[in-house]
C-alpha cells in the first residue's frame, strides 16, 4: 500500500510539473486547469490499480513457482493462511535483504558451517598413532523447507493444488486487499508445533490455522 501511494504522489508531482503547461491557451485559468488534470490523472491511475481485471507483469514461471510455495508450505491451511504465506513471499521479492524475484526467493538456501573434530587413525614407521584434524561441514538450509525435502509429487486434478494456483493468481492481480494491509509487512512464518530461536527477535503479526507470522521489530 505504501508503494502504491508513493506512485500516485509521484503521478501527480509529474503533472503538474510537467513542461508545456504553462505555455498553453485554455479557458480556464491555468492553475484550476492543472489541477483539474491531475484530478483526472489520479482517478485513473485508482481505477487502474482496484480494477480487478488488471494484469500485472509477472511470468508463468513467477506464478508456478509462488503456487508451489502456497501448495507445499500451506496445502490444508484455510485461505487466509494461503494468502499470507504467499505475501511473505511477495513481500520478501520486493525487500533487497532477499533475492529480487519469486523464484529466487522460493529456493533461496543459506549456507550453514560448524566445526567437527574427526580422529583419524594415522601408520608411521613406528606404529600408529592417533591424529585430530578439524573438519569444516557446510549445510544448505532451505528458506523454505519444502525445497529440502522429498516432496509429494503435486497431482493437476488435486484440490488445494487448483487452490493454489487460483491464490496465486490473484494475488499477482494485486487481489487480497484486505490481507495486504494486515500482512504487509510479513516476513517470516513457522509451524506452530516448533519455537524457533529467531521467532524472540520479531513481531508477530498473526496465528492462522498451523503457522504464526512475524514482521520485523522496527
């Protein structure tokens, strides 16, 4: 909503500074004529934006791959639980902390390392001896965790696939007004049945179906 906002003030500072009007002829005075214009420049532009046949420009692949996301992180959760794993994920696109684009974000991976102690058993000319070395171990953990796992294969005639996919869908219509603003600034989520570490560190935003969702603490 912010960004919406900050499109349609920048519409407006753009016509009435735009060159060219002052030096026009018109019956009205010229500042009641800008204003007028830009008057009609804003109704479009909001008609444009709430105009739910609108399609914004996202690829097929863009909308598979957040399908995918909704089917495999929230397949029995009630819509909104839909909606709002998939503003996460919208809203993680749209954050530079996060690749910049739904794809990416759906198999983003984080590299994890520890330190393991290996003993090793070690022949000389005198016997053998005991060595230590310190071995470095590297895990890709999965932002999300269905991209870690063996998944179920996704069936076309399934249910929540087609759910899926219609939330998708409208959410890249700029659909789902009403948990945009609720779930705007979302970020992350978990299972309610685990009590992640991190989840201390944020604020939560709301507890739908299986899965709470946070925001930041600003």
């Amino acid at each position: 909503m912010k960004k919406i906002m900050q499109i349609i003030v920048s519409i407006i500072a753009l016509t009435v500074m735009a060159p060219g009007h002052a030096e026009e002829v018109h019956d009205k005075p010229v500042l009641g004529f800008i204003a007028q214009e830009a008057q009609d420049r804003l109704d479009a532009v909001v008609m444009m934006l709430t105009d739910p046949i609108i399609k914004f420009d996202f690829s097929a692949k863009d909308h598979e791959c957040l399908a995918k996301n909704i089917f495999y992180e929230s397949a029995s959760e009630p819509e909104e639980g839909k909606v709002a794993v998939g503003l996460v994920t919208l809203n993680r696109a749209q954050d530079s902390r996060f690749p910049q684009s739904i794809c990416g974000v759906v198999a983003q991976k984080t590299v994890m390392e520890r330190v393991r102690t290996v003993t090793r058993q070690v022949k000389t000319f005198f016997g053998t001896r005991q060595e230590e070395e310190k071995v470095v171990i590297k895990t890709a953990v999965c932002q999300f965790s269905w991209n870690c796992e063996r998944n179920i294969k996704i069936r076309k005639d399934d249910e929540r696939w087609q759910e899926s996919q219609r939330v998708a869908q409208e959410l890249l219509e700029g659909g789902y007004e009403q948990y945009r603003t609720k779930y705007q600034d979302a970020m992350y989520f978990h299972a309610t049945r685990v009590k992640p570490s991190w989840a201390v560190q944020k604020k939560k935003v709301a507890r739908v179906g299986g899965h709470i969702f946070y925001a930041d603490r600003t």
